[in-house]
C-alpha cells in the first residue's frame, strides 16, 4: 500500500485525483499505475485499470488468477467489474469512498455470489494516510476555486486568459491565492508541481519584466529529480493580478507578499531559486525563517543595499525603462536571445496586452534601492550580514556573461558576500535572462545540491 501511495502522489503531481494501485504476484509487483484521466484524455484511465493493464502485458495473460490488488481507494463499478473480469484473487483498499465506491460503501459487486469468480476484499489499509492525501489535494482544489473565482479588485487588472493558451513550454496548470493579508484581494499566481513531501523544493522566483514562463527549461529537470517546483508571478506579472498605478508597487510590500506566500504553502528543504528581482527580493527572505531554506541558486542578480553605486547597466537599462515606457519586451528578449522562437519570445508579451497592464514594468526599475534611506535597503543590509555569516547552506551561481546589467563583475561582488560559494557557473553565450539556457544549470544545480 506504501507503494501504491507514492503511485497517487505521482497522480497529485500531475494535477490528478490522488489515487495509485500496484498488482503483486508471488510476493512481486508485476503492474503499477495512477489516475490519469485528465492528462489522458480517457475516462477509463483509473490507477486500478493502468495496474491491470501493465500487469496483464507483464505476465502475457489477461487472466491475473493469484494476483493481489492494492488501490488508496476503494474502486468504482467500472474497475471492480475489471477486477472481476481478471479474476484478480484479492483487493485491498485504503480509504472508503462514499461516493462511487463498489466494494461496500454505495455498492458491493464482490458479494455477488452468481459471479462466477470471487475476490477477496480487505478495507481500511493504510486509510488515514490515504485519505489524508485526497483530503488534502481536495481541499487544495477548493482554494483555487475560489481564488480563480475571485472578482478582479477596481484598482487592478486581470490579463484574460486567452493571452496565455498555447504557450511553447508551459504545459502546466495554474495555482492562484487570494487571500494572503498582504494582497489585499489581488489574485496571485503560481505553478506547485512535483510531490509534496520531496526531499528538495526549488523556489523560482523572476525578475523585470519575465514572469514564470522564464523558468519552462528548468523545471522539468527538478520534476524528473522527483523533487517540487513552486514558481510564483510577481503581482503585476505573468498570470497575476495587476495594480493599475504605479504607486502600488514597493519593496516592502512586495517581499512581504513573499513571505506570507512561502508560509502559507509552508514550503520546506527549500532551493531558493533568484534571478534579478527575484534575487533584490528573494534574497531578503531567508533570514526570516531559516529553518525553510536548505540551498541558494543565484543567477545574474544583486542585494539592493542603497550604500554603493547601482552598476553602469543597470543605471542605462533604467534610463531606457524611463524613455520608452511602452518596450516591446518580446523584442527585448529577442535580442537577448537569438536562439529562441519567434513564439516563445511573444509568450513575454502575453501578460502585457496594452498600457494599462504595465504598471509594474514603469515601477520596477525605479524601486530598486539607490540610497541608503530607500525602501529595501534597510532589509537588503541586513540580508547582507546573513549570507556573510550565518548562512549555513549551500550555494551555487550561474552567471550569463552577455549580461550588461548584473553580468560578471556585479555577480562576483555578490559571491563574495555568500559565505561559502564556490566558483560559479559561467556561461559564456547566455545574457541577462540566463534560464533561457537554463537545462544545464538545473541538471548542475540538481547534482550539486543532492550531493
């Protein structure tokens, strides 16, 4: 049954109803599955039918005489007649299902005494830990149904979600939150995948003006690592709400969102995972709940300390920011990134339909903290004296060394704040936006931090 249950976390993972089965044979197992009818487009695709059928191809019969199935939860008609048919010699069930279960709870079709085979039933096995895992992924489902189902605040704007379908590389679903104190009723969005109890879970956070999409080329490397990926929009990016004024938009704020976020979803064994802003804000974070984080990936970012010169890049890119309010950031990312689709250069543009969405574009690089007295720079110090002396995991960085802004130079500056980073990672064809060339990174990162 424990194995049966990582099979209904692989069905969690995918955005499924929890539920997995094995078959055994001779103490063997001999098939395996989880749901997948959403993914599979097939509504036959139970974790108890995947178990059959692999099991049948396994031995080359579909009879499984002196074969035991174990199913997380108790099977509907359609999978006992198939357990039937298969003349499967046991069953066992963790939690009952009140609803459409067939072994007992709404029906029992293995009580029929005129069928001509007989399957021993056993019930209850491991029910508190299965149904724990359905309540939960039950209950998460409950949240974001209200969350997408929240009105859009007077003062924001919500990006339709047209814009975002198709997308090259970004195959999953949205998670949204809304009622975090510090959000006030905007939606935030996000993407939770892989297992919930993983041994690592890498925190994505992006930067101006990219949004999740920037992490497409990373994230199936953590997922195949078996580990969890949780990769918010910023509010005023991506999938999330957006404050129609500039005003609304402050560092303080912003980290606060962040914080309450990483509590909410009580993220562990955490990967902090930054990138420009991502890094401005994701830096300050740790030294609130050190316990939560276990490792640091950096790339191409910098503490916002208001106490030294903002780099000649970053000077020149907020100048431009200030010129041209309205850039094309499909073209920004081009130019960038020579090696990516005409397609996934636009995906940038998705979030940002006209000028009203771009507030967070016009606000950003003017809060980046430039004095002493700044919003941010206060908490970026004392981030400063964290990672110098009590951070106490891992560190890695990446650098692109194209990047004009926080390329090399800055980059090295911030290596010598971290308390034991190594050499980083220097790729010499990447720029500013380096997850764009972000497979080798992730396949690095997933074997430094592992071992």
């Amino acid at each position: 049954m424990a194995m049966a249950l990582e099979q209904a976390r692989l069905a969690a993972a995918a955005g499924e109803v929890p539920v997995g089965a094995v078959l055994v044979k001779d103490g063997q197992v001999i098939g395996a599955g989880h749901n997948a009818p959403v993914g599979e487009h097939d509504p036959t695709a139970h974790a108890e039918v995947a178990a059959l059928r692999a099991a049948a191809k396994a031995i080359g019969n579909y009879r499984l005489d002196g074969c035991d199935l174990y199913v997380t939860l108790e099977p509907c008609a359609m999978c006992s007649g198939a357990m039937l048919h298969a003349r499967v010699r046991r069953l066992v069930f963790g939690a009952a299902d009140p609803k459409t279960g067939a072994a007992g709870s709404v029906t029992d079709l293995f009580s029929q005494p005129r069928l001509n085979h007989q399957t021993e039933v056993r019930g209850g096995v491991l029910a508190q830990e299965c149904g724990a895992l359905l309540g939960g992924f039950f209950a998460r489902r409950r949240q974001e149904t209200r969350s997408s189902a929240q009105p859009v605040r007077d003062d924001a704007l919500r990006t339709p979600d047209e814009r975002f379908a198709n997308l090259p590389g970004y195959p999953w679903s949205p998670r949204y939150v809304s009622d975090l104190p510090a959000l006030g009723g905007l939606r935030l969005h996000y993407l939770d995948e892989g297992p919930q109890d993983s041994p690592l879970t890498w925190l994505c956070l992006h930067g101006n003006p990219a949004w999740s999409y920037l992490y497409r080329k990373m994230i199936p490397v953590f997922l195949d690592a078996g580990h969890r990926v949780v990769a918010p929009d910023l509010v005023g990016f991506g999938k999330s709400d957006k404050p129609k004024k500039d005003a609304a938009h402050s560092f303080g704020w912003h980290r606060q969102v962040l914080l309450e976020f990483v509590e909410r979803l009580d993220l562990n064994a955490v990967v902090l995972v930054v990138q420009d802003w991502g890094g401005l804000l994701g830096l300050t974070l740790p030294m609130a709940a050190p316990g939560r984080y276990r490792g640091l990936l950096a790339m191409n970012t910098a503490l916002g300390t208001g106490d030294a010169p903002l780099s000649p890049g970053f000077v020149a890119w907020r100048e431009m920011c200030a010129k041209n309010p309205e850039f094309d950031v499909a073209r920004l990312f081009a130019r960038g990134n020579p090696h990516m689709s005409a397609q996934e250069c636009d995906a940038y543009n998705a979030p940002f339909p006209d000028r009203g969405h771009r507030a967070a574009l016009r606000a950003f690089p003017p809060m980046v903290p430039d004095r002493p007295d700044a919003d941010g720079a206060a908490v970026s110090l004392e981030a400063r004296e964290f990672w110098a002396h009590r951070w106490t995991g891992q560190s890695m960085m990446a650098i692109g060394a194209q990047d004009p802004v926080l390329g090399v130079p800055v980059m090295e500056a911030l290596r010598r704040i971290i308390r034991g980073c190594p050499e980083p990672m220097v790729l010499e064809q990447a720029g500013h936006f380096v997850q764009e060339h972000g497979g080798p990174i992730a396949r690095a990162a997933v074997g430094y931090f592992r071992s």
